[in-house]
C-alpha cells in the first residue's frame, strides 16, 4: 500500500473557530493519506491569538498548547473532481471513541491548482464558514 501523506494548514489567526466539547482555534492544520483517506490521519488546533503590529506581523502572542487529534475521514459526497468527506476526532492517542465534528473537508482536483478547503458547518449541516487550507512543504503529487 503506497502512503503519499497530505498536509494542508488554515492561514494562521483565522477568525476563531468554536466547535462545541472543543477548544476554540485560530489556525487548524491536517495530515492524511491522499491514496487512502479512510485510513485515518491526524490534525492540530492551534488555540493561541496575536497581538499584530502595523504589517501584520505578530508581536506579542498567548502561550496556549497546541491541541492535536487523531482523524477519520468518510467519503460523504462526489462529484468530477471534488470530494467531501465528514470528520471525526479524538484527543491524540487517548483510545477515546472517535466524535464526529461540524467540520466537513473537501478536495478538488484541478489541472494544475489542486485546493482543499474546511467547511464549517450550522447544526443544520448547512455551511457557516469556508477556510481555505495551503499545501504545507514536501507535497507534490495532485489528488486524483
């Protein structure tokens, strides 16, 4: 089975997320395997908030722990080029069952301009927010 992992992250200090049970974030990073999403992966929530200077850049920042996961990903929905898959997580490592989030992430193929976004959803599974997500350093292969 070939492993081709997969790391996108939100842009840092996005407006706060606030899921319910979870820490709320500013910044939301994922890893999986792009041949076998089901097969699991995992993804960190990254709580802490900036104090920015006149360019944006941060000055003064909370020293909050990062929170990491362990993640399922389910195929929900296809289409040509685009897959929605529903999330579940549990604290890392803790053998704790996996809790399904209103979080759903979305891949899309692209000639030449793969994305991924996050979809934040209402308790009515309709979309509150899209959070565009960046490849992170040493991907290379398109999803397919």
């Amino acid at each position: 089975m070939s492993h081709h992992t997969a790391r996108y992250a939100s842009d840092y200090l996005v407006q706060e997320v606030s899921l319910p049970g979870e820490p709320g974030f500013h910044q939301i990073s994922l890893a999986w395997d792009r041949d076998h999403p089901e097969a699991g992966g995992s993804c960190d929530l990254d709580p802490n908030a900036c104090v920015l200077d006149e360019f944006g850049d941060p000055v003064i920042c909370t020293l909050i722990a990062v929170a990491p996961r362990d993640m399922e990903l389910a195929l929900l929905i296809q289409k040509p080029g685009h897959r929605a898959y529903t999330m579940k997580w549990r604290v890392s490592d803790s053998g704790a069952s996996y809790e399904e989030v209103p979080l759903r992430l979305v891949t899309i193929a692209a000639p030449g301009q793969d994305r991924v976004r996050l979809l934040v959803l209402n308790p009515d599974q309709s979309i509150a927010r899209i959070i565009e997500l960046h490849e992170m350093p040493g991907i290379t292969r398109p999803f397919g």
